[in-house]
C-alpha cells in the first residue's frame, strides 16, 4: 500500500484555513484525513474536544512534549498547540492522506523531523490584503482588542515566509481557492 501524504496547510489567522479545509474534506477522492491539533487554550463557542482540538491541560502537552509524540508545537497568545505525531503516521500508514493546518513555524519544525520524505506537501494561504484579514478576524468577535493586534503583528511577520513553502495560494474567492489547493493535491499524488 502506497503511504500517505502529508499536506501541510498554513497561513495567518483569519486566512479561512479552516474553510478551505472543510471543503477539501469533502471530496472522497482525497482520501484526507484531517490531523486534529492539540491545544491548552479553552474551547470557542461550537468548538468540540476530538473534532476541532484535543482540549488538554498544560501539564498534558507537557507530557506530550517529553513522550517526543508531537511533530510540531507552538505557544502562541498564551496557550500552546501541537500536532500528535501517532495519529498522523497511523493513518498514512495506511494510505490515507494527512492534513495539517499548523503556523509557519510548526511547518519548520514537520519539515526538520521528516527530512527526506518525498511525500510531503506545503501550502500557504496568503489573504487578498491586510485590510480584508483584520475585517475577517473582527468579524468573529470572539477576541480581545489586543489579541486582535497580536495577530494581525504576527501576520505580517509570517507573509514574509511564504516563500518557505512549495505552493503560495491567495484566498480571494473561496470557490477558486479551494479548487487551486486541490488540484495541487491531486498533482502530487499522481506522483
């Protein structure tokens, strides 16, 4: 059985990430899984344990950290995130295609701990503007104004590593983001 790829999805906060992958998930013939992230922050209205985040305590992740079962984590606003490493290598072990929405600096530390695998792919989300970003982040009204600003700070610093990544994708019009992002996907397994 051919392994997994691993499709490595990043961008700014407020970029519609999780919109993109929603509608990815959607087409059977991905075959994608979606890697779950760990996190200590608290749950948003709607969000669910298992689905969204695993929801744990600091002292949790901490464990995770030193069991070395994270491929990446980060600290961000106060609260840390990460990727379990076993449940990604579980499923595409199996031939199942693994997606990973992570920050840029995740995406480095993936990259270091899976040295030499051809099989994985980067992608970044870009926003039409800077404008158009703070208008969607306000829109959830579900931070403080200062986190706002820690966002839109940390966005500008993570637009000039774009570069970094095999595929840059403006999200401009959903419906064409989503179809440029899977005929990336479809393009490398092929290969």
């Amino acid at each position: 059985m051919k392994r997994g790829l691993l499709i490595i999805m990043s961008g700014p906060s407020g970029v519609g990430k999780g919109t993109v992958r929603l509608e990815l998930v959607k087409d059977k013939m991905l075959d994608l899984f979606y890697s779950v992230s760990m996190t200590t922050r608290k749950p948003r209205p709607g969000e669910v344990d298992g689905s969204d985040y695993y929801f744990v305590s600091r002292e949790e992740f901490d464990r995770q950290i030193a069991n070395d079962n994270l491929l990446e984590w980060a600290e961000f606003v106060g609260n840390k995130y990460g990727t379990p490493r076993d449940k990604v290598e579980e499923k595409r072990s199996n031939g199942r295609n693994v997606l990973l929405e992570i920050e840029v600096n995740g995406t480095s530390q993936v990259l270091s701990k899976l040295k030499g695998d051809n099989d994985v792919v980067t992608i970044f989300l870009v926003p039409p503007s800077i404008e158009e970003l703070e208008s969607r982040i306000r829109g959830r009204s579900t931070e403080t104004e200062e986190a706002i600003q820690k966002r839109l700070a940390r966005c500008k610093e993570e637009l000039k590593l774009k570069s970094q990544y095999e595929y840059v994708v403006v999200n401009d019009d959903l419906s064409r983001c989503v179809d440029e992002v899977r005929n990336i996907i479809y393009s490398r397994m092929s290969k």
